[in-house]
C-alpha cells in the first residue's frame, strides 16, 4: 500500500488528471463498469443485507448513474476560471480563482448503503481531478469484496485503488500524508479520523450522523405525513443516516398519528420475501436495537430474530427525553413517538441536542414552517416530505456541527475536492507608487480614499 500510494503522489504530479478529458474518460468508465457489473453487485449486497435488485438500484446504483450523467456535461463549467473584479488600490490588474484538485485523496467509506457512499465522493473527487484510494467499509464483506474487484481490474491503481480491510488497514492509511480525506460513517470514528488528519493538517470532510428529528404538527396532511414518514423511517431498515430518529407529534393528533402509523406499517409489508426490507447489518448492532427497545412502550412490533438478523418495523410510544432510546442513534427499525403541547419547548429540547443531520417538518402552518426553519440549525432537510432532498444534486448533503464538516453531491462535490486558488496578475507597463518609499501623508490619504472604492 505504501507503493500505491506513492505511485498515486507521483501520477498525480504528472499532470494527467487535470485533463478535462482525462476525468470525462474516467467517469465514463466507472459508470460503464458499474452497469456491466450489475449482476455481480447486486448478489453481493443481497448476501450481506439481503438487499433486493430493486432497492439496491434506486438507493444506491441509480443515484451513482445520475451523479455521473450530471458531472460529464458540467465539469467544463465547473472547471472554468472564474473571473472577479479587482479593487482600485491594484489597479491596473486583473484577478481571477483557478479550481485545482486538492491532491491524493483518501475516500472512507460507510456499511449501509456501501456502494452509494463509497462511490458518490469518489464520482466527486474525480470529476475535480483527484487521485483515489477508497476504503469501504469491512462490514459488508461481500460488497467491499465486488467494489474492490470492479474498480481494481478496470483502473490503474497509480489513479483509483480499492483498499479492503478492517481497523488495522484504516489505522494504515490515517497515518499516512493525504491532501484530502473524505470520510462517512459514526460521530465516535469522525473524531479519530479528524484527529488523524490534524497531525498532517489534511483538510477533511465529514459526513456523521446523530438523531435527526421530525416534527408532526396538528395541522398536517396526516394521511401523507404518514406514509412519507414510514417510508422514510424503515427505509434499508431504518439503517440511514438521514432517517428520521424520532418523531414529536402534536399531543391533539398523537392517537390517530400512532394508529395511521400502523396502518401504513401493515400495508406496505415490510419483509424479506417482498424484497422492501432488508437484514440489520450484525449480531452486533441486532443485539444493540433490541436492547433499545422497551417493551412496556411497545406500540406495535417489536419482534425480532437474531438468526436472521430481523427487527420488525416497531413504533415505540409513552416515550420520554430520559429513555435510553433517546441517549444514542438508533439506525435502526424503531421509531420513538413522543407528543407535545408547546412547539417553543420542543424546539428548546432539540436545541440542547448536538446539531442533527436532518430535521423533518410536516405542517400546513407557514409560520409553523418558518419558526422551525429560523430556530433550529441542522445539515439538511424537508418540509412535508423526508430523506428525499438527498435525491436533489442541487441541494448540498452534509451535517454541522457534530453532524459533519463540509457538504457535496452535484457541483458541491467538485468543490469539496478542490482547492479554489485565487490569483492577482498585473501587467508591467504601469505602477501606482504609493506603497514604495518614502512614504507621505499625502500617500497615505490616496491610499485610505482607493481602499474605500
């Protein structure tokens, strides 16, 4: 690895990867092996989550297509020097900011949705002319075991390398030097990833999680709040970073809320054998969930298998800020429902949590909307809809705070992996000669009237 990586710091200062038709080369590439090897993904995520066909193509390989298709057309665009406008103090000149790609770049990569995750900065990092190695995550093997067999047969690893292993390897590549590092995955791993990256002062950017809310206020469409909402929710299990955590239901709609909630639950036959449902990724985390769950809460649900690492879709109600699910992230199927009076005093609760990556609003109360909206912080959201807005390019995906550093998808994307170089350039046939000595008052009263221009 220590010879890739070089070769990767050598290749990269050939210059090659900053040809716009390098880079629309590779892109091309990666989607062309990516559909050719649809067969071969598919089986592996299937083996690892029992994740069906479909699922997997309209969570994960799709949104990677669409990435690519977006970037081709625009990356001469996004490329472009962008002229500015100089200030009087320096004149004559002109002044323009250059996009270059930051480096050789590090891209880690998260277990729940394993190839979206692992290749959508990767999509990113090359179309602003980055060398990769990508490290996926361990924990779906077979999916780690595809992605590095795809991308390391097709690419030069002097460009783009897949790296597999588990703590022991991604402890290798954190001490490494990176002029990026790209990471997705817990807030308790950011912090040694970020920590790592300090000691080199390597930019970073962090895509964490934490317990994204969603607000349910008395006025909602209810029928369409719910079944947004249980998509939503159990979506890849409830294995989403952008999932909501926990719902606050006005106290007046809580009972017809839950019983909607269950319905909807029902109706949409969350199963295996359905192929809309999919395995908790370990013993490990199965038996974490279903620790979480207090059975004198239990509103509907709440069996589970361990053998088949099965949690049923499960609504939790009576639920207070002291409960233990309402201590950690659940990523999971579990879905606490705690009702209030008082949109001020759960706006103040949220506010004394970290920073969430998402927040969710289902009202029809505009200044409901704007209240939330005004008073809260938090990485990314939706109004009468949720996780959604991550299918938007246009929209920036990223969290504040303990929710992650930095943001991208789109064009967002080529600006986390590039450095924005700003240059001043001025011709020699004429100089201003107030800077040079000897200094005067006269001088000094030119140069405060310019810097006011």
């Amino acid at each position: 690895m220590k010879k890739i990586i070089q070769e990767q710091r050598l290749f990269f200062h050939t210059n090659q990867t900053k040809s716009l038709p390098f880079r629309i080369k590779a892109l091309k590439k990666l989607k062309s092996i990516l559909q050719e090897n649809e067969t071969l993904l598919y089986e592996a995520i299937y083996i690892d989550f029992k994740k069906s066909a479909f699922d997997t193509y309209t969570n994960e390989l799709g949104l990677l297509y669409k990435d690519i298709d977006e970037a081709i057309p625009r990356l001469k665009k996004w490329s472009r020097i962008k002229k500015v406008s100089t200030n009087w103090v320096n004149f004559p000149a002109k002044s323009y900011i250059v996009p270059e790609p930051f480096g050789n770049t590090l891209i880690i990569g998260a277990w729940n949705y394993p190839y979206q995750l692992s290749l959508a900065p990767a999509i990113a990092a090359i179309a602003a002319g980055n060398t990769i190695i990508l490290k996926p995550s361990e924990l779906p093997k077979n999916t780690s075991r595809a992605l590095a067999r795809i991308i390391n047969e097709n690419f030069n690893p002097n460009f783009f390398y897949v790296m597999e292993g588990g703590i022991e390897e991604t402890t290798f590549l954190l001490n490494q030097k990176w002029d990026k590092i790209f990471f997705t995955g817990s807030v308790t791993v950011g912090k040694i990833v970020y920590e790592a990256a300090a000691k080199h002062l390597t930019p970073v950017t962090l895509e964490l999680g934490g317990k994204s809310p969603a607000i349910v206020t008395a006025d909602c469409n209810l029928k369409m709040t719910v079944k947004r909402l249980i998509w939503a929710k159990f979506l890849n299990a409830g294995q989403t970073c952008i999932a909501p955590d926990y719902v606050y239901v006005h106290k007046a709609i809580e009972a017809e809320f839950l019983k909607a909630c269950q319905k909807e639950i029902e109706a949409s036959h969350f199963s295996f054998e359905n192929q809309n449902y999919v395995q908790i990724i370990n013993e490990k985390n199965h038996k974490r969930l279903t620790e979480l769950i207090d059975s004198n809460k239990i509103f509907f649900g709440g069996n589970h298998n361990i053998e088949n690492r099965y949690i049923q879709p499960t609504l939790l109600n009576n639920i207070t800020e002291e409960d233990a699910i309402m201590k950690e992230e659940i990523f999971g199927p579990i879905l606490p429902v705690l009702s209030y009076m008082d949109l001020s005093d759960i706006i103040h609760k949220i506010k004394q949590r970290p920073k969430p990556l998402s927040c969710y609003v289902f009202t029809n109360d505009h200044p409901t909307k704007k209240k939330i909206l005004n008073e809260l912080s938090f990485g990314s959201g939706s109004i009468n809809e949720a996780v959604m807005q991550i299918s938007n390019s246009k929209l920036p995906f990223g969290g504040v705070g303990e929710s992650g550093i930095g943001s991208y998808h789109g064009e967002h994307g080529f600006r986390t992996f590039s450095h924005y170089k700003s240059i001043l350039e001025k011709p020699n046939w004429f100089e201003l000669n107030l800077k040079y000595f000897p200094h005067s008052l006269k001088k000094l009263k030119i140069i405060k009237f310019l810097l006011k221009l």
